[in-house]
C-alpha cells in the first residue's frame, strides 16, 4: 500500500469530512480511494482498463454466428 502525505485547502478538507460522514468512513483516508474509486469509474475511459482489454480478447475468440440476410438476424433478436 503506498502512502502519501497531501496537502489540502480547507474547502478540500471540508468536503472531504463531508463525504467521510455521508458514507461512514473511518477516516479521510477511505474518503479519498472513494473519491479516486468515482473518479476512475466515471472519467477513465472503459478501453482503458485491463478488465476491459481482457473481455475482449475473450469476445474475440468466441465463435460468431452467420447469418444469411438481415431478416434471419432480425428473427433470432425478435425471438431473444
């Protein structure tokens, strides 16, 4: 776990105990991986992430399904 010492203004420190008591953090420290956790959720884009490159690399190897005409795909959705 890596450790870091911040320095905040008080209005960074205001919400910061803000959502520490709106959430039940013990501390400040929670608060902040909960803010990181949004940012990363929120702002970082989904191809980005390992996760994702996994899932497609696993969809990649899947064997598709061929479809004749547009009407046999729309059946097959239609029946889904």
């Amino acid at each position: 776990m890596a450790q870091a010492v911040i320095n905040l203004g008080e209005y960074e420190d205001r919400i910061l105990t803000i959502i520490k008591g709106k959430f039940g953090f013990k501390n400040k420290s929670d608060a902040i991986n909960f803010v990181i956790d949004k940012f990363d959720e929120e702002f970082i884009e989904p191809e980005l992430k390992p996760e994702f490159v996994e899932n497609l690399k696993k969809i990649k190897k899947e064997k598709g399904i061929r479809f004749k005409s547009i009407e046999e795909l729309r059946k097959r959705v239609e029946n889904a």
